[in-house]
C-alpha cells in the first residue's frame, strides 16, 4: 500500500512470546519521528516487546481512515513472528492517537489495552457511536493548554469511554509535577487512566507534546519538534510502556 514500517524485535524473547506495540506516529511525523519521542523501541527491547511504527504516506505525512485497514493487515503478519497474542497493545500521538481509538473501535479484541495520546479524534467513543463489544483498558494522555487538539475535545474522548465502559466515579493517581491522573474503574476491572499535563513545547505546538521526550530534531522531513520544553513531571513512552506491562489480557 506504500506505507513503510519500522520493525525493533528484541534478540530475545519469551518462551511465550514477545509482546507487541504498534506506535502510531501524528501529522507531518514519521515513524523514527515518533519513536524520538516516545522512545519504545529501546523499551521495546528492555522488556521483551516487538515495536511497530508505521509512517503514513503524503508531504507532509497524514494518516486518513483509508489506512486503517491496511495498517491492521501488517499487524496481524508482525504477530505471526512469534509473538505473544495476550500482549498485543497500540498508541498513538495526534492523528496516531486517532487511529488508535480506531483500532480499539474496530478490532478491540486483538489488543490487550492502548494508549491514545492528544487524539485528534476518539472515533465511536463520541459523537453517538457504537462503543466497542469488547471493552479494552486504556491510558489516555492530554495537555491542558493544547491549541492543536482542545483539552475539551480529550476531556469529551475521556467521558465517552467513561459512558461506553460503565466506569465508576474517578479515583485520584500520584503523578508528577505539572500533571495529574485520575483512575476509572468498572465492577469488571476495565479501567481507564486519564493523565492531563500542563506541559508545553511553546510556540504553535503549546502543550501538543510529549512530557519528557529526548527528540532531538533535525531528523528527514522534520517540520515541529514535539518534545515538551523539560522540566516535564512524567516521561511520556516510559508511562505508555508501564500501562501495558500492567495490563496484559
């Protein structure tokens, strides 16, 4: 289909089987872009994970509902290398973050949880939808003074999971400084973490970016460096990686 993939599997795996993440970049991003900022492939590797990063097609690149399919297609051939299928996770940043609540959408019982971050969309968790049959666990990541993508527009994803899921009343979560975290859980163990931040990489991207992220620019196609300016109170890929070793199926 055109899309390119960026495949980290560990030298060693499990008996079982490694797990997998599928790492979804955001608009005029890449995969090596994303992997920058979230860092999973060397978290990947640290703890026994395949890491897919796909990059979208286009210049600047931009991911569409088209490519869904098709990204999904090229996950289910990278769970054929071995690969545990109670450990099967997807992120997201952005347009990623999108395509990451449309993967839970879609196909909900291949992943064990996923973490959507600043999603530019929250597919059928909004907008009257049809939430998924199979509820999947999820940690979702919003900036407070995000201009890109409206902290309301996280705030409204977060209620529909809350609604979808039958999520009780949210329970607070030490977090670090500039953010905050609230647990949801239902009678079933489903939860959902919503971890807001005040973080901002300033300028047009304002608190659309990565606390804690080490990108360090200047790489192919690189239009915007989507790293919060440091301090940052959490390292962003280190909390998505914690989420799904907590969280296998």
């Amino acid at each position: 289909e055109g899309l390119t993939y960026e495949v980290r599997m560990p030298a060693s795996c499990p008996a079982a089987g490694c797990g997998l993440i599928l790492d979804v970049h955001g608009f005029t991003m890449s995969g090596d872009m994303e992997d920058a900022n979230t860092g999973l492939r060397a978290l990947g590797e640290a703890n026994g994970y395949v890491v897919v990063q796909p990059t979208a097609n286009g210049s600047p690149a931009s991911w569409s509902e088209a490519d869904y399919d098709d990204v999904y297609s090229f996950l289910l051939d990278a769970m054929t290398l071995g690969v545990d299928p109670d450990r099967v996770h997807v992120t997201g940043f952005s347009q990623g973050g999108q395509l990451t609540f449309g993967m839970v959408c879609r196909w909900p019982e291949t992943f064990a949880s996923a973490a959507p971050g600043a999603a530019a969309g929250g597919e059928c968790f909004v907008g009257g939808g049809t939430p998924p049959a199979t509820q999947v666990p999820m940690l979702q990541i919003h900036g407070t003074s995000d201009p890109l993508v409206a902290f309301s527009t996280g705030t409204a994803q977060r209620d529909g999971v809350i609604a979808a899921y039958g999520l009780g009343a949210g329970t607070p979560v030490a977090s670090g400084a500039g953010s905050a975290r609230m647990r949801y859980e239902n009678a079933d163990g489903v939860v959902l973490e919503f971890l807001q931040h005040d973080h901002s990489a300033g300028g047009i991207l304002g608190g659309h970016c990565y606390p804690g992220s080490t990108d360090p620019v200047g790489l192919p196609n690189q239009l915007f460096a989507f790293g919060c300016t440091p301090p940052s109170g959490f390292v962003y890929g280190a909390e998505v990686m914690d989420f799904f070793l907590a969280h296998p199926r």
